[in-house]
C-alpha cells in the first residue's frame, strides 16, 4: 500500500466506528468472487448490463460491506446507517449482489435484473428502499455524498459513514473537482471515495489508465487524503477502509488500481467489453470458481439513534406581511419568508451559489447561519448538497440566479429519477434585470424545469404572494422550482389571501371582457397596466395572474376561454416551454379550444438597457401589450 | 515572482513571438491607471456595471495590452490574432478601457456603455467584432480558450496564443477543472491562464482568499505550469507574460494577487462593493491620477496568414445510401454521414464525451483521426470546446448520450448569447433505448433545445433522412440539435429525398382522414403501424413525420388541421416542451386551431424493460396509439 500524507490521529469529534472483522482475507476473496460470479449471473439472465465493470469493483465491495459497512437492512431509515452510493451506478450487477449476499433481496428477485416492473433496474433507483438517490449520470455520487456528509457533520446526526464507488472515467466530470474541492475545504472525514481504476471506459482507455498517482496527486493538492492500493490485493483493501475511517479532517479517496472484467481471461483488461454480458457466462462462471452461497451479516449501527434537525416544528410559521402598494421584489420577500420559515421549520436547510446578497437567502443565513451552506460559485454542487441532504429528510431550499440554474440541469434531471423533494430557487428572471445583458437573465428557466419529470413550478409576481409558496413548497414532493424578480413590483395581494399550488388569480374580470390576458411574476403587472389603459378605452379586458405554472390552473384558463375567446399569454421567458405553452397544453387534451390563443415573449436576444426599454424591446410591456390587443380586436373581434 | 517548475526551454515547434516592448514600467503603470479610471468612468456614466472588478486586473490587463497582445484590431478575422477571452465577463469596463486604449473604440461609443442598442453591453459579447465568445456566465472562459488551443495546435492555424482572464470566485466551477485536465493532458502551451486573486466574490471572501498557492498546487498537479506573482508589480506582470509565452509543451497559469477596487482607498479590498458604481467617481477619479489619454498601439501578428482547415471545400457529398425496408439505428447513419461530410468538407471537427461507440462519431474518428476530439466524460468542456472553434471558422459536431447534454445546458445557452454556429447531437433519445433505465434516457432534450434562442432541431426517423440532415446541418447558423435513436428503425425513405429545414413528410394520406398523428423519431414508425392498423378497420388516418421539431412546418399541420380535424402528437419525450407544444404553438398565433389536438407522451418514469415494452408503458406504441384513436373517435367524431 501506498500510502501519502497519511493524517491519522486520536479521533476527537470524529468517532469511527469498529467491530471485530467478519471475514478473512481468503473469507473476503471468495466473497469478492462470489459478487463477480453473480454479476456474470445477473447480467447474462437480463441479456444486458455491465458485467465487467462490476468485476474489477467486486473486491473493493466484499471488504466493504463485510468489514467496514455499518448498515442495518430491515431499518433503511436509521439515521445512523452509512451511506453507499454507487456512482458507477452501471455497476448496478455488483451493487444487486452485495444485496443478495447480505440477504436483503432474494434470488428470486435477484433475476428479475433490468426486466419491467423490477425494482432491480439498469442503474440503481431509490425504488430499492438501501438506495437513497439515483446514479448512472457519471459524476453526481460525490456531490451528493458530499451533501450527505456535510448534513453529517453539521446538523446532529447520528454519526455514519459517506462511501462512493467511482470509476475512473467519471473524474473527467467538473462536478467531481467541485465535489473534492468542497469536500476537502470542509474536511468531510466522514466521506471516503472509492475510485475504480480499471483503466477502460466505455470506448476506450481512460486518460490516465493506469496512473494511480494522476488522480492521487490531484487529490493531494485539494487537500485529500489519499491511498494508492492494488484493488485486488484484499489485505491492502482492507487496510485501506480502516485507515479511511480512522483519518482525521480529510476526506479519504482510496485509489484502486483495478482490471475490468477481472478473472475471466477473455475478457479481463479487454477494450470492446463494456455495458455488455460476458460472451460465455457458463465458462466464466467455472473460471471463477463456480457458484457460492456465502451470506454477509452486515454489521448494524452501532451507535444509539440521535435526531437530526428534522424533528421538531415549532407550529406557525410567521411570515412577513407587505402592504398592498409597497414595492418589493420577489427576491426579498424570499429572503425574508425563508427566515421565518427556518425559524418554524427546523428541518430547512439553505443552499446558495455564492450569490445570497442577490437571491437574498442571506436573510436566512443571517438568522440560521447553522443551516445554510455556501456552495460557492458551483452549481452542480449546490444541487447534488441539495439531493443529498433531502435523502436525510432535510428540507433544502437552493438558490442562484435563474440562468445559472442550467448549470445544475443534468443533477435536477437526476434528482427526478432520485424521488427526491428539493426546492429551487431561481433569481434575477428574464430581461426584466435590466443592464447586466442576456447572460444574467432567465429566460430558458421555466422550459427546463417545466419538462422535469413530476416538477412544480411557481412564479409569484408580488412579496405575500411569494411568502405564501415559499412556505407551501416546504411541503411539497418532488422538484419545485419558484422564480423571483430583481426589480421591485408591487404588493397587489394582501397577507391572508391564499395561493393553492395549481391555482391563478383573477386580478381583472367582469361580464364583458373580450380577451384574457394571462402573466407571472413581472408581467401581471405589465398585465394590469396594460388592462387599465383599454378599460379607459372601453375595452374591457380579464387579467390572470398564473403564478403556478405547473400545475396549471385549467378550471381559471378553461373559464376565461369560454367567457372572452380570446387568451394571449405574456412572458419574461423566450417563447419556447414557458408559460405560452403551459397555457396551450390545457386546450391540448380534448378541451374546447379558445377562439384565439397568442403569445407574447421574449423572441429577440436581448442586450444591455434599463428594465422599463428591455420590456419594452421584447414587447412584453403594457403598451406593447395594449398595442397588440388593439390590433387583435381590430382584426378578430370587431 | 515565485516560479515554481518552470518548463522553459528552446521553443520547437512552437515559436514565442517576440517583439519590443512598446512600454516600460512606469509607463505600463500609467496605462494601468488609465485603466482604472476609464472603468470608473464609465460604469458612472452608466450608473451600473463592476468598476471594482476591473480595477483589480487593470495592472494585469495593461502589460497584456501593450507588450504582449498580438491583434489587429481592423482584421478581427485574422487567423494569427490571439485571442483573448474575458472569462469574468462583468470586468467589461476593463475590455472597454483596454479597446479605448487601442483606439478600437471612440470616447463616445465607450459612454454608450449599457444603454439600449450600444455594443458595449454590461457582459461583452460577439456584436463587438473582437470579442469571440460571450462571457458573464462564470467559467466559461477557460473551456472555450482550451477549444481555440487545441485548434491552434492541430488543425493549421497561423500561430496565436489563447489568453484567457479569469476571475478568483469562478475557479469553483466544475468546467474550469475540465478544462484545466484537458489542457494540461494536450499540453496547450499557446494557452495562458491569468487568475485575478482579488480575495472577494460577490457576496464576500473567496474560499482560497489570498491563498495564491491553493491555486497552484492545484494546478500543477494536473501538469500546468504556474506563475504566482504580486498582480500590481507591474516588472513581475511584464516578466510572467513573458516566461508564459516561452513556455513550452504546457499551459500557463499567472496567479495574481491583486487587490478588488485598488488604487481607491473608500472601495479597495473592502466588502459590499462588488457590481455597483464607485461612490464618488469624481474623487476616485482624483485619487487615481486624475484622466490620461494613453493610446497603444497593440502589436499586430508577426506571422504570414495560414489558412486553417476551414476553406478547402472538395465539393458534392458522398452520403451513404441506405435501402427501403433496411433497419438501421439513425445514430449509425449520423457516424457514416458525418464521415462522408468530413470527406468532402475539411471545415468540419468532431467532438465526443467517451460515447462515440455509442454515438457513432467513430466513424468519423476512424476516417479523420485529425480532426476528432476526444473529450472523455465532460460535456460542458466538450461543448465549449465546440464553440472555441467555430470562433475560428471551423464547423463543429459535438455529440453525446442526449440524456448527458443536459450537462452542458448553461453552455448551449450561452452559445446561442455568442452566436455561436454549432451542431450537437444526442443519442440514446427516449424510453426506446430499453433496459437502461431512465438515467440514459433523452426526455428532456427537445424542451432544452427549443428553448436556446435561434436553435434548429431535428429529429429523424430513418438513415437517409438522418444522412441529408446531417449534411443539412453544415450550413445551418446558429445552435442545432440532432437527436438520434439508440435502436434501428426502417427505413422509410429513398436516399434521393429530400428534407428541407422547417420541413415535414406526410407519410399516409387519404382525402377521408379523420385524424392526423404527428410524430418524429421512433415515434414516426409507431404511428404508421397505428395508421396501418386502423386503415384495415376502415378508418384512414394521416401520418405527419415532423423531423424538423424547430423550425416547425406550420403549412402542413394547419392543412391536416383544416382537413382532418384532430390531430394527435406522439412523441419519445415529456409532455413539456417537445413535439407536443411545438405543435400547439403552430395554433397560437392566430391560426384556426383544429377541432382536438390531443398530445402522447411519456408522463410517467421509466423503469428498465425492453424498448417494445418501454413504449408500450408510456402508452406510445402502435397498439396504445391505435386504442387511443379508436376511443377518440367514439367520443367525439362519431
């Protein structure tokens, strides 16, 4: 073993846990074929997998879960259980093993691998109640690890262990050097990463192959412990695992040079044999050795059960009130709701991109500085925290600014498949920021999180309004996404009226409206505007405010088409996957369709201009709006 | 100046250029303070703006200009021009004051800064004609610059040097350590990095503050040389550009540490001043020496002009053929086209994220090993990377899992923000590919890629379609997407036929249709099995194949509206943002809408299964579809 910069001292706050070894060095090796056979087993029943990369993985895991895992089974939901997190999670035939060795699945299900309806799937899911989020987009295991370590060390959990299986291939991802860098600044020691050095990717070799010390040197000068071992080697192997557990304010990365396919000649080390069963499982099978029964007793948390911050709610939340006619941007009535919800709820925890003076989840950090956690300017690391912690039954709010949300769009797609429930907050949306340009503005925001499987999406357009969903989506499953204004907008909404996610209000309305008018967030206002000038006209116009975009309010829509025939939709957003057709989509399912339906939005690249001349440049302003609605009754309604 | 495993050595192939210095210390301080001015100037003028951030780098940014930069301004297109890339695109003040300097810009456009309609908008972008990329969306710079090295290096450029400015909060981003690792593993030494360290982000400190060495040894532990130096020592600055530009076979980062705000006592170093006007410009402007009028006269490039390989262009395409009735995947008829267009258009460069087995660009890779990039598991690298070429004139295909592109979401945004003319390709689309699971599955893309402002996407179904879009694709501005199935479907199409961007193919039509159904893609195969079905029950139904999802061929779907009167869209994808709204958005501009439009999709989350079975659970199989149209027409036509 090679080890560098070992850092092991008397464990003070860390307390590692430890036990009497189970299994021997030969116990272990046989276990470690035992997991190969059966991935050669599983993946040639399914008649697709990835066999290979389960076999250069398979001792790494026997010493783990045999030696080093404290995991109890029957009781996923002990706080007090490690966390194993497969990155590789095409390495699901290894994982599925581990479960039938340590008997939390049976053979029976075992084969039901990757066939419709199994829990078993192709990449691991959280349909398996021992998997707390999903993998099989490379290089979202250690953020999410890194999340779950960080709630371990600083929000009263019952002290466990983070273990992430990487491969190789995935250390190319940004996410991960965002994930080591966090990780090695807060000195994560509960958090060891396993890293898979089986020299082939799914092409090809790696970058780096078989240069343990390219990753160990890396890791060094984020400040890692590392150790450099033979992955096949069980005695270094477990070494290793004892020296993780035991180092001091460093996060361990065990790096395991390994062979893919390892103990099948024809395939062992092979290019061309990825993602697909071993060309003669039967022969492989005997060359390892045959078939094993060997059951692990995998050893349960140790320590007695402690509650984190999830437990205890403190009964009314007090949200700030704003007076109807006051100006204030949605960003601040964020800031100041997600405070007082902190102080009711002690299951929140906060999340930003070192950006919190302008999402203002500041106000938070100020009152709960315990519970928020500057991600710095890393997005994807920021979600993943956000996954990770949600897994533990935290309440993550995340912030930044709406345009920098896509930066994490990979880790919210993911999140989906997670199950998990993290709410996101997008800042600074549309043009309407003003002079900072097209960079800094959301305008692709609602079409990335309106196409998230099972997603809500709120764009409140006043600050009660927004105080209310802020502290609706505390209870929320799934993505929720809510999105906030830089510029101030008036209070239209007093403190008690209620915001039901999939509902709109009807701001505008009488007998004789001819058309509707249908915004959020800045443009209700552009809305209302627009709807006072043509009233002076004599034109009577309805206004909706459709402040929940996803669920969309049907019944409101479905009424105002029936009653004025005419529905124009207008938006901070281009023109594609945003609220238009949030709107088009409840006239697309058998729905009597409205006589007109038009769109307003951002259709043009914006540049530099004030925020009252950018509205106005995309058309999306009152008088932009009174213009057109003139035309279209010129032309349709006359 | 601390310089740390310097790597200087008589340069081979590359050649440093060299000329005299135009200024001395004492003058390079003046044009540093100049600088400094100029950006308070005119972020006063504009109101708004970063002048603290621009005079942190003023010291830095004024021996670049006036020693080291070779650049023509009135032949931007000049292939031997460096390139210089404000990765910390809010310091624009400074690029401003640098393009004052060199007499690029006049007094009077610079105090157009942020207002409506001016080039020098709050975050630089391609309307000014030096400015190759945008920036604002923090560590983009860096993956972009190693995009303009690698081209340098390999593909026949007139020798240039790729600087790129970045700031000390942006070195957390994920995308910045991609870069770094593919730069240091390609030995990108025309590549400098210079890291303004000026200790404070936005919201205050940085996690390294005036660490300069975190940076370092970080950086040279993925094989970089690096300079750490006082960023206001203007003999060092002047010296480290220098031993940068010698350096051979690595890149170079400058560490600079330097002071936010320097040279205003009431600004510098202190919090809270990130992003806003200086207090007292007047007095800043006293303080800092008052207004000078330096004019340099930036070196122009030594060397003769070399035309990259980007011109020959070896006239028609040999596209492959493929036979009615054949199956083949539209992923292998990409990989053949795309090779057969590398043939005949030498413009062409092709980048992979370690799929390209899977994506099928190796066969592209195989007949033009030169041009291919390989950019392992990093797609945000790989996507940058594209757009730093077609900077240069060359014509990029990118392609991944689509699943993956997500990844890259923030870059293709910011694409679309540099007018950027690239081609992205996603495999692996939808529930199709099987037993996967969702983690592989494409079910978001088409809602990204319609929402990126002036995008094209394409969606075929068959190989010679995909074969002409391929080649289509060549000529086409702007970010276009291609999304490509995992499995083979049949080909429905000669290879002599043609299809038209915006265009689409009515496959089955009769004068007594009562339904039309769209789809694209696999789906184009389910709907004619469908059509088939229901036309031997005596009901004939039109078939539309909408390969071109953006734009869409708003002719025929208003006919098939007019003359059958429902239609109904089925599409591999959510039902947010894709084919679904494409269509719907046909009929929101006024158009007669059509009597139901109706949407299939995939609403719920996929497991693992085979693709017959995926599509069938996701209710957009033939038999799902046919069932579909037989309730519809009890319901509503009868």
């Amino acid at each position: 073993m090679n080890s560098r910069r070992a850092n092991s001292q008397p464990p003070h706050s860390k307390r590692p846990k430890s036990r009497p070894h189970h299994l021997n060095t030969e116990q272990l090796t046989e276990l470690g074929q035992q997991l190969r056979v059966d991935s050669v087993r599983v993946a040639d029943a399914a008649g697709s997998g990835h066999p290979t990369s389960s076999m250069s993985a398979a001792d790494l895991m026997a010493a783990l879960l045999a030696n080093h895992l404290h995991y109890d089974f029957d009781r996923p939901d002990h706080p007090g259980n490690d966390r194993l997190i497969f990155s590789k999670g095409h390495a699901s035939p290894l994982l599925y093993s581990m479960y039938l060795a340590a008997g939390a699945v049976d053979e029976k299900e075992f084969l039901t691998y990757r066939t419709l309806g199994s829990r078993l799937e192709g990449h691991p899911t959280p349909r398996l109640p021992w998997v707390d989020v999903a993998t099989g987009s490379l290089g979202q295991g250690l953020p999410v690890g890194v999340g779950m370590a960080l709630a371990g060390q600083r929000l009263g959990h019952t002290p466990y262990h983070v273990w992430v299986l990487s491969g190789d291939s995935e250390m190319a991802e940004g996410s991960v050097w965002e994930a080591i860098e966090h990780a090695g600044d807060q000195h994560l020691d509960s958090l060891t990463l396993v890293i898979d050095v089986n020299r082939l990717g799914q092409r090809g070799p790696t970058r780096h192959q078989r240069d343990l010390d390219a990753y160990g040197r890396r890791l060094r000068a984020f400040d890692w412990h590392t150790i450099e071992i033979d992955g096949h080697d069980l005695d270094a192997v477990d070494a290793a695992f004892n020296e993780a557990r035991s180092t001091f304010r460093k996060p361990t990365a065990i790096i395991a040079g390994t062979r893919k396919g390892r103990g099948v000649a024809s395939v062992e080390d092979r290019e061309g044999m990825h993602g697909k069963p071993l060309p003669d499982a039967e022969s492989a099978i005997e060359e390892l050795g045959g078939r094993r029964s060997i059951r692990v007793s995998v050893a349960k948390p140790a320590e007695p059960e402690t509650h984190p911050r999830t437990a205890g709610r403190r009964g009314t939340i007090a949200l700030p009130h704003y007076d109807v006619g006051d100006s204030v941007a949605t960003r601040d009535a964020y800031g100041r709701a997600l405070a007082a919800l902190g102080t009711a709820r002690e299951d929140v925890v906060v999340l930003d991109g070192e950006v919190s003076d302008s999402t203002r989840s500041e106000f938070f950090a100020k009152e709960h500085p315990e519970r928020f956690f500057e991600c710095y300017i890393a997005e994807q690391q920021m979600i993943a925290a956000a996954v990770g912690m949600q897994a533990l039954g935290h309440v993550p709010y995340a912030s930044t600014f709406a345009a920098f949300l896509t930066r994490a769009h990979d880790f919210l797609r993911m999140a989906s498949v997670s199950r998990a429930s993290i709410n996101v907050v997008g800042s600074h949306a549309g043009v309407s920021i003003g002079q900072d340009g097209p960079s800094q503005m959301g305008l692709e925001d609602l079409a990335m999180f309106r196409a998230i499987h099972g997603s809500t999406v709120l764009h409140p357009c006043d600050a009660n309004q927004t105080a209310r969903l802020v502290a609706a989506m505390h209870e929320l499953p799934g993505v929720c996404y809510l999105r906030t204004l830089r510029g101030a907008t008036p209070v239209v909404y007093g403190p008690d009226e209620r915001f039901p996610v999939g509902g709109s209000k009807v701001l505008r309305r009488s007998d004789a409206d001819r058309v509707t008018l249908i915004g959020a967030g800045v443009t209700v206002h552009e809305c209302l505007k627009a709807a006072d000038l043509l009233a002076g006209e004599g034109f009577p116009v309805r206004v909706v405010d459709l402040y929940s975009v996803k669920p969309v309010d049907e019944r409101t829509l479905q009424a105002a088409a029936d009653e004025t025939g005419c529905l124009v939709t207008v938006e901070d957003h281009h023109p594609q996957g945003g609220i238009g057709d949030a709107v088009a989509e409840v006239f697309s399912d058998g729905r009597p369709a409205p006589k007109r339906l038009v769109r307003l939005a951002v259709g043009n690249m914006p540049g530099s201009a004030t925020p009252a001349e950018q509205l106005r440049a995309a058309g999306i302003d009152a008088d932009s709006i009174a213009a057109g609605l003139r035309l279209l009754v010129e032309q349709t309604l006359r």
